[in-house]
C-alpha cells in the first residue's frame, strides 16, 4: 500500500476496540511451541488446571488465564435455536450466556465462502481492516478491497472486522431467535471477521447483546460473570459502554491480582455453524490459533431500552429460514458507502438521549443540543477534518428545519432512523478512513488512482506521437 494505516481518530479509541474485542492481536504463550503461538493440534482446551506444591507460587502464576483454577463446566448448549420469548426469560433476561449448536449449518456461507468465492463474488467491497502488532500502546485501522485483503491477509499481519457488507448477507440466516419481538426491531449492527488465525482477544466485555456465529475455523471462549469484574480489574474508558480487564491473558501475574484464582470461569469452543450468544455486559475471551483460517458473523442487538420483551409480532411467525438481507438493520454498508457505519450506537438509545435533554422542559434549543453533542461526541482535530461537523446546522437541517428557534419531545419522536442516523454521523466521528480520503485503499481510491493512470497514459501517447510527428 503506498500510505499506512491511519491512526484511530479518538486517543482512546484505540483502548476501545482493543479491549472490547474489536482488536485481536498476536498472543505469545507458554506452549510447546515454537514460536508460542500454538496451532489448534497443538492446544490443550480448556486449560487444564494443575494445583500447586509450592506455597510460595500458586497455581497458574505468570501463566496464561485459565490455569488459575479449574473450569466450572462448558456453556450451556442447544442443538436447534430457542424461539425468542425462551431466548428472553431464559437467557437474555437472566444474562446467561449460551451456545447454539449448528445454528447456521445449512446456510449458503458455510458451503461456499472460500477465498475464491469471496474475492470473485463480493471482492469490490470495502472492509475495514486492522493490523495485528505486538505494540499494544496504539492501533491502527484501514479500508479496502475484500479482494485486495484475501490476495495479502496469509501473508500480512492483517484481518478483517467490519460491518458485514449488505450483499453478503443473502448467505447468512435470521436466527429464529431474534426473528421477531422486540429483538426483531433492536438489530442494530452486523459485523464480518476474517482472519489467518494466531489471535486472541484480550479479557473485555461489551455494550451489546452479541450472537457471534463462526462460519470458517475454530474459536475457543472463555466466559466470566460480571460479578467477578472487581477480582478482574474490569475498567471502561469514558463515553464507551464497553470496557476491559488490564490482566494479561498471556501471563497473568498473581502477585499483581491476587484474586484471579478466584474468578470463576465457563468455556466452549465453536466449530464452523455454531453460535455463541454473549449477553450485554459479559466478560470473555476469544483465542483462535496458527493456521487457523476464521471467518464469523456477529449479530449486535439490544433486548429493548426498559428491560422488557414484546412477543405480539411472533403470534403469526412461522421461522422459516430467512437470509439476513430481509432483516431490519440500523446501521449497514454497502458498496459506494462514504462510511463504513460501524461502531455507531443503538439509533433509538440516542432518540433517548435526545429526549433526556427536556429534563421536565417543554422545548430545548440549539445552544442546549450543541452542549450535549459536544460533551457526548469529544472530537480530536483529524475528527473535526473528517467530519466537518457543524452542530448548528445539523440542529437546522434535521431537528427544527421549519426554523422556529426551539424544538420539543414531540418533535424528537417524530425524527425518522434515517434523520437520526444521519444526525449521528455528522456528529460522531467515524470508524476507520472515510471513502476518498488520502487513508482509504478501497474502491473508491482504487477507481481514482486508476482513472489518473489512465489519463498519465494518454498523455504519454499524445506526447509520443507528437514526438514522432516532429522526427518526420
């Protein structure tokens, strides 16, 4: 590529994908192996727990997590999907994570998504794309070509994490789960992740319910109750709804945390069309492994913003299978998309904060919704560059554009998605190089490197054959 990767636009934002799993990088372990990152025949999963003789070094010290203590057992599993009021009062209402066992086993992805196919069907998609480093101190993300990404990834430290290109949804299902209800309007993101293996979450937990569906490879989870947070040092940067353990996975030092053996822990590892439900708030961890080609589907969702569940809309439902492209998503891509709307919140949790401005007011104004851009959406200066953002005529234009100097709570429920979206990016930074810019490497910069080519080629021949006309 002729410029790196750009630098993540927010100085914690780096933090936040890392620690919320978002970022997966090179793990270096106590193995057999040689260069320590161990491929899946090599691996001893879960790990498996040896007491300690020596009073002065317990178990699992400076070793990896998990050999601190013994396993409580595998994550609760099924072998057909729960309909969604079972998903509700069983697991999402009690948070309690999970396992579907071949929940998308008959799905068009399993069977064909080969690099091959990939590159020739869904190549002239853009992805976003981060570099696996050592360096944990910063990140960087970038935009490209799907094509371009499976010609280099075996031989790059690179991956894909990336909303899930809305063509390629047609070749993943709906999991009946979420097929209806109050999930069925909550559907908020959909995430693509491709990788060469030899990687590894860090210890996190996220904002949003997550069903995390693995299409290629093998994955290994390891799962904590948020009551253990304290014992983990469970910390979350401001403005993020996620947040992360400062305990090395790699080597845990217990004379650093001293309460890890006391955390207890689940596990379950995921074969190609099994799903894993994460609920909200969940710390885990993600280990893949050398030569370990993976590829999976996330499905980011929110059970309903009071905590309850509405299944009227499932009365006539008859979960039969259906792609994904027929579900409703709030945030996609597609091809020719300025941004890559990945990373953005849950439209109607922002209609939300919207309305928890009028604090018992009747209207609020501009001054009162630029403060709380401001406050709620810190921008950097290359945040500011790539945004432009003007809070005055983003009120103007999609919150009172009748022009009549304040606006009320009815005015803010009548707001569209599409207005709220388009409120939301023109206020929040984006994820990764917005189409054009001079970080981007996907299509659009590949059409207009391609097109100066073409016009320096013309030149050279007009230039040639006037040469030639001069000889004569």
């Amino acid at each position: 590529m002729a410029r790196p990767f750009r630098l993540l636009v927010h100085p914690l934002f780096f933090f936040w994908l890392l620690f919320c799993g978002h970022i997966h990088f090179a793990s270096f372990v106590t193995s057999a192996s040689k260069n320590g990152i161990m491929s899946p025949e090599e691996v001893i999963f879960p790990p498996h727990f040896v007491p300690s003789n020596d009073p002065d070094r317990p178990a699992g010290h400076l070793k990896i997590f998990g050999l601190q203590r013994p396993p409580n057992g595998p994550v609760i599993e099924y072998s057909s999907v729960l309909k969604p009021q079972e998903f509700w009062d069983k697991h999402v209402k009690q948070n309690q994570p999970l396992v579907f066992r071949q929940a998308i086993a008959d799905s068009p992805a399993i069977k064909k998504w080969t690099d091959s196919y990939l590159k020739e069907k869904y190549g002239d998609l853009d992805v976003l794309t981060e570099l696996k480093k050592e360096n944990r101190t910063h990140g960087v993300t970038g935009r490209m070509l799907l094509g371009d990404f499976i010609d280099t990834y075996t031989k790059k430290n690179l991956y894909v994490v990336t909303v899930l290109p809305d063509p390629m949804r047609q070749d993943l299902p709906i999991l009946a789960c979420i097929m209806c209800g109050s999930f069925k309007d909550f559907l908020h993101e959909l995430n693509l992740w491709i990788s060469s293996g030899g990687t590894r979450s860090v210890i996190h937990f996220d904002a949003d319910h997550n069903i995390h569906c693995l299409v290629a490879g093998r994955k290994d989870f390891m799962m904590i109750d948020p009551i253990f947070s304290n014992h983990m040092n469970v910390t979350r940067p401001p403005q993020f709804g996620s947040g992360f353990s400062m305990v090395n996975p790699d080597v845990v030092d217990l004379n650093q945390f001293p309460d890890i053996p006391k955390v207890e822990w689940r596990y379950s590892t995921l074969e190609p069309g099994d799903c894993i439900y994460i609920p909200s708030g969940y710390i885990h961890q993600v280990r893949s492994y050398k030569g370990n080609r993976t590829i999976s589907a996330t499905m980011l969702f929110t059970a309903s913003l009071d905590g309850s569940f509405d299944n009227s809309s499932c009365e006539n439902e008859t979960y039969e299978y259906r792609s994904l492209s027929e579900a409703k998503v709030h945030w996609t891509y597609n091809k020719g998309d300025k941004t890559i709307d990945m990373g953005y919140q849950n439209i109607e949790r922002f209609r939300e904060t919207l309305l928890e401005l009028f604090q018992g007011k009747d209207r609020i104004n501009e001054q009162i919704f630029t403060k709380m851009i401001e406050n709620e959406f810190e921008l950097d200066e290359e945040d500011v560059q790539a945004i432009q953002r003007d809070t005055t005529q983003v009120y103007r234009e999609f919150l009172d554009p009748k022009g009549k100097g304040y606006i009320t709570q009815d005015d803010i429920k009548a707001l569209s998605q599409d207005a709220l979206k388009k409120v939301l990016r023109q206020c929040e930074a984006p994820h990764g190089p917005v189409a054009g810019s001079e970080d981007d490497q996907g299509g659009t910069n590949k059409f207009r490197t391609a097109g100066r080519k073409s016009i320096e080629e013309d030149n050279d021949e007009r230039q040639t054959e006037e040469v030639k006309k001069d000889e004569l």
